[in-house]
C-alpha cells in the first residue's frame, strides 16, 4: 500500500510539472460603430487583414447592425473565438447591394446574386483600402466615419 501510494504521489508530481505553452495569438476583443455620411451603416462587413509582413494571423471580421455596431470574431484552429490578436491591420468595408436593393448575404458569392459594391473603393477594396489600424494588446474600440463621396 506504501508503495503504491508513493508511486501515485510521484505520478501527480510529474503530471503537474508540464509546460504549459501560452496561446501563440491571443485575441483581444475589438469592436466600434460603422457610419457613412453620418449615418449608420447596417449589414456592412468589417474585415480587419494583416499588414504585411505581420504575424497575427488571419485578421477579424464582423457584420454591422442597424446602429453600424460591429465586433470581430476570427479562426483559431477550427474555432471561432470573438476578437483578433494584437498587431497592424488594412481595415476593408464592404457592403454589397443586389440589383432590387436589398443587401447581398455576406457568404453568398456576389456573382451568384449579381450584387454590386455600395461602399465607395477607397474603404472597400482589397487593395485600394486606405484604412488602417493598430489593434493594441488591450483591444478597443475603432469607429469609421466613411464618406460616399
């Protein structure tokens, strides 16, 4: 019984002493108010996309609501986790309108409902976005006041 008990305690001992690694990316919550022109703008998608050479993995995204309040949430594995770690983003805003006015559904493809961009490129494109943002360790709050013209 000793022994067992000794080779028990030993075991415990042994298992408790791991490394534990921290997560390489932590994500830090990161949300704000999206308006064009002053007003709210709904149903747009927030996409927050590593600056080159960054190494905070694959950005955040986030739909706007009917007060153009947004909150990213990003990929960790397989899991969705809400924010997006720490770094320097390119900020992209996208909302796509179909041909009867009524917003595209962010995951259909805008080629399967013939929808246009409504947000001027300077905010919406991949490449022509001008927008950019530090997401510190602490997260935040990050508003953009877009123009349509």
């Amino acid at each position: 019984m000793y022994k067992v008990t000794i080779l028990g305690m030993v075991c415990l001992f042994f298992a408790g002493c791991g490394e534990t690694k921290p997560d390489p990316d932590p994500s830090v919550v990161v949300s704000g108010i999206v308006t064009m022109d002053g007003k709210p703008l709904d149903r747009a998608m927030v996409m927050f996309l590593p600056m080159e050479g960054a190494k905070q993995g694959n950005g955040g995204s986030g739909l706007t609501d009917s007060t153009g309040k947004y909150e990213l949430s990003s990929q960790v594995g397989e899991k969705t986790v809400v924010g997006t770690p720490p770094g320097k983003y390119k900020v992209v805003i996208s909302k796509m309108i179909k041909p009867d006015g009524t917003v595209a559904d962010p995951k259909e493809p805008p080629m399967m409902s013939a929808a246009h961009e409504s947000v001027p490129l300077q905010y919406s494109g991949f490449t022509g976005s001008k927008l950019t943002e530090t997401v510190s360790t602490s997260g935040g709050t990050y508003n953009f006041d877009l123009k349509s013209k």
